[in-house]
C-alpha cells in the first residue's frame, strides 16, 4: 500500500497531515510521491505518527529467517 492510500484510509488530507507533521502540504506531497525506499526512517515515522499507525521494521537473514526488530 501507498503512503497517500494509508493517508486518505485514515481519512486525512494532504493539509491535514502537514499540520500535524508541523511542515507545509507541499512537502507531504512530495513525500508521498517517492518511492517508500528513499524516504528516511526519521521522516517516515513523522508521517505515520501524523496518522496516528506506527511502524514495524521486520529483517530477513539470507538463511531466511526473520527478526522483528523493535525500538526501545
């Protein structure tokens, strides 16, 4: 799923994230717009926290198996 189809399931505009990220609508925009990859973890959260979801960063090892790594 896309940031901007989580955005508008959480039933929020581009105007309204950017206030609660405390930034301008452009800059959600364009955060929308680049691929999930390019976005730091940093900015990422900030946006997902505009939304009120959170983040979960789940590591798969070459042999294939996965750790849920989870912050303090």
């Amino acid at each position: 799923m896309r940031l901007a189809e989580l955005r508008e399931k959480a039933g929020l505009t581009q105007a309204e994230v950017a206030v609660r990220m405390g930034t301008a609508q452009p800059n959600v925009s364009r955060l929308e717009r680049l691929p999930v990859q390019e976005i730091s973890q940093r900015q990422l959260r900030r946006y997902l926290a505009a939304l009120e979801a959170g983040l979960v960063l789940l590591a798969t090892t070459s042999a294939g198996d996965e750790v849920l790594l989870t912050s303090p």
